[in-house]
C-alpha cells in the first residue's frame, strides 16, 4: 500500500535533507539517554520495596514509549517536516493547537531542559576543573556545541552520532560486566504492593525515556523521511528500552539493595561497589558523555521548532530556516538558555516540563487518531486503533496522578497553557494561513 500523500502547507525555504537513518536515530537515542537511567533506581527501590517491581516499572515506561514512537511515526509518513508537536497539532486538530504547542516548546520544551543539562554537566565535571565555577563549565559547552551545529548540520549530526555511538558502547560495556558480577537472583519481595507508589514510578520513568519523538523536531532535514523518521524513532526508542532494562538490572541485581535504596548517584554507587575508585570514576565520565549528548540533542532539534513557527509568521522572519541549520535560530536558543543557567530561572520551569509536555504527546497522538479516522483504512497507523489509543490512555493517567501528587507545578503548566491561548486569542495566530489547516477538510472554526 503507498503512503499517503504528505498534507500540504506553506514552507518558507526548505531545508536540504542532509541526515540519514543512522543520524536520525542516534539523535533519538541522545535525547533519550540522560542523567535520569542514573539516578532514579535508587527511589524507586525505596518506595517499591522490590527490585523486580522495579525492573517491571522500567520495561513498562519502555513500552509506553514504543506505542508513541509508532504514533509518531505514522504521523511523520503524513507530514514529513520540520516542526514537531507545533506543526502536527496544527495540521490535525487546529492552528490553535499547534500555536500553544509551539509556546510551549519556546519556554519549556528546549532552553530550559538545556540549561539544566549544562548545569549538571558543570557539576558532575566540576572535579576535573578545580577552581572553575560549574557555571563557566556550563556556559563553554553550550557555546561550543551551538556553534557546531550553527557551522554545518552534517558536521554537528556526525559528532553527535560519533559521541553516542561511544555512549552505548560504554554502557553496554559495563552492563555486560555488571551482570557477570551479580551472585545470583534475589527472591521476591514480602512487602505487600502499592498500586499508587508503582503508578507513581511510572510518571518518574516516563521522564527518563522523554526524547523518544527528538527526530520530528527537524524531519525536513531527514533522508527519505517517509521511510526513515518511523524506523528511526521506533529502533532509537527500542535500543534505549533494552539498555535501560539491562542497567536496571545491573543496579538492583548485582549489589545490595541497601547499596542504592533512596539514594540518587546510583550510577556511581554501584560502580563503586564492583570495581572500585576506577569504575567510580568511569561512571562519572559517562554521565558527562550522557549530559553532552542531551545537551547536543536539544540545540539540533529546538531551533528548527523556533524555525518553523517564524516560517508562518509567530516569530520574526530572520529566525526562518532558507538554507543550512538555523544558525539564528540556534543562537536566540543559545541566548535564552544562558540567560536561564545564569539566573536559575529554569529551576521552576522544570517542575512543570513533564505536565506540559505530556499533555502536548498525547493532544498529538489524538490528532493522528482523528486523522485516520477522516482518511480510512488508507492511511496506516500501526496496531490502529489499539497503539495510539493505548499511549494516549497511558499519558493522560500519568498526567492526571501527576496533578495530584504535585497540584501547583500542574497549575503553572496550565498557566502556560492559557498564556498561549490567550495570545492566540489576541490575534498572533490569526496570520496562520488556510494552507497550514488539511487540505482535504475545510479550516475548523477560529476561536
């Protein structure tokens, strides 16, 4: 069966499409693979009691995962191009909606998540520079790494995958020395189980595997995107899955639980644990790598979102991708995370990155099942109606028990949302043309 044709719109100059599969899934596998695999087990343990619940908890968050990454890729078939969230929203459910999405992504969904991994990145490193303040660290990296990826988009995605390739490799190195060393499988837990703090370790997980959909952000740039963006974003999404469950493994299998219950740098830990100041060290080193690829991830795939909302007119036109990487694009990014790292202003946008953005997921995944609904059995959604269905139900639970369990970074997530709305209302959004709504259906209501 052939694809169906992309949905059309207006593109102020189109990219040339410079990265392949290998490119594409190694940003999938950057923007996944952080700090969080290394530092979340040990609370997790704590509130579980159990390390197989754990271990449970992990291939669940993987799974959930999976199902948007074969959502999004079915989306991505549809609409091949730059824009993420901003431009699927807009093209399947309304303008409106792409618009708040696309303010989301400006304040929250990038600079923020940036600045925050530049600052850990000076933290974690801040022994090998004594007398440097993190600070600086931070600042060096993020200009450094802009400026490659403002000089050439093939020369930034080549480092970028070269760096995660030595990434799994380490990983997978010490994952395959971590399980020889495990003494054998510890028996079930006695404790009685909690629905409510397993459900609850499922919204702390879903933070780590955040990234799985990094690819759409910049798929004008993409190789064959048809093709390529759905096998990109499904095997990036299915690596991190098992490299995850692996290292969980070796964290809560191959030492004491006591070793790592509660605690935060269980990477480390346990390193220590098996082999010493040596593997400690090592460790360390590779959450640095885990924090430079996240940090290379997000400056490759934020600009090209400010990119394209200044394509249709939100932004000022001087931020528009014609030709190259966004290079203005990348340096008003550059700006607003330094300007964050500096004040620490990020602090309290990251409370709220999780509600915001997960409501965002799933309002997408909807607008593909509202999409195939108009199309038919001719547009292939993989598992249709089971996989988009399942995510969305899955997102919104953990949304709605992250609202409870933390009511007022919920209500400044949805301040957010309302700030968009509301400038939508007054006008900003009314320059989207009749081209960005479906070209088969005629333009829904404005608000």
């Amino acid at each position: 069966m052939e694809a169906p044709a992309a949905l059309e719109g207006s593109v102020a100059g189109r990219p040339r499409r410079t990265l392949g599969l290998g490119s594409a899934t190694a940003l999938v596998i950057a923007s996944m693979l952080g700090t969080g695999i290394f530092t979340t087990s040990g609370f997790l343990l704590a509130d579980l009691r159990s390390p197989w619940l754990v271990l449970l908890a992990w291939g669940l968050g993987g799974g959930v995962a999976l199902l948007g990454a074969l959502s999004y890729g079915a989306l991505a078939r549809l609409i091949p191009e730059s824009g993420g969230e901003y431009l699927f929203l807009s093209r399947t459910l309304h303008p409106a909606a792409g618009y708040v999405a696309g303010w989301v992504s400006l304040l929250v969904g990038f600079s923020a998540p940036l600045a925050a991994a530049a600052s850990a990145l000076g933290q974690y490193t801040s022994g090998w520079f004594p007398g440097v303040s993190p600070l600086i660290t931070g600042t060096v990296v993020l200009v450094l790494v802009s400026l490659l990826h403002a000089w050439n988009v093939r020369g930034g995605a080549g480092a970028q995958t070269l760096a995660v390739g030595v990434k799994v490799v380490l990983i997978s190195l010490f994952i395959g020395l971590g399980l020889a060393r495990i003494p054998g499988a510890p028996a079930p837990s006695t404790e009685p189980f909690s629905t409510p703090a397993f459900a609850m370790s499922l919204v702390w997980i879903s933070f780590s595997y955040a990234g799985w959909n990094a690819v759409i952000y910049l798929g004008g740039e993409v190789r064959d995107p048809e093709r390529n963006i759905p096998r990109s974003l499904f095997l990036g999404t299915l690596v991190v899955t098992v490299l995850y469950v692996a290292l969980n493994a070796v964290f809560l299998l191959a030492v004491p639980g006591k070793v790592i219950s509660g605690q935060l740098e269980v990477g480390r830990l346990v390193a220590d644990h098996l082999g010493g100041a040596s593997w400690a060290e090592g460790a360390t080193v590779l959450v640095s790598l885990a924090l430079l690829t996240s940090v290379s991830s997000l400056i490759m795939t934020g600009p090209r979102v400010y990119a394209r909302i200044a394509s249709d007119g939100y932004l000022p036109a001087w931020m528009e991708q014609r030709e190259g990487p966004p290079r203005a694009a990348i340096l008003f990014q550059l700006a607003l995370a330094l300007l964050m790292l500096w004040t620490s202003t990020y602090q309290s946008l990251l409370s709220f990155i999780g509600f915001t953005l997960g409501l965002s997921t799933a309002a997408t995944v909807c607008g593909l099942m509202l999409e195939r609904v108009r199309r038919g059995p001719a547009m292939s959604v993989p598992g249709w109606p089971w996989v988009p269905l399942l995510f969305v139900v899955a997102v919104l639970a953990m949304t709605g028990l992250s609202v409870s369990r933390a009511p007022l970074p919920s209500l400044a997530g949805m301040g957010v949302l309302a700030l968009g709305g509301l400038l939508w209302r007054q006008g900003r959004g009314r320059r989207i043309t009749a081209g960005t709504q479906l070209e088969q259906h005629p333009p829904g209501p404005r608000l």
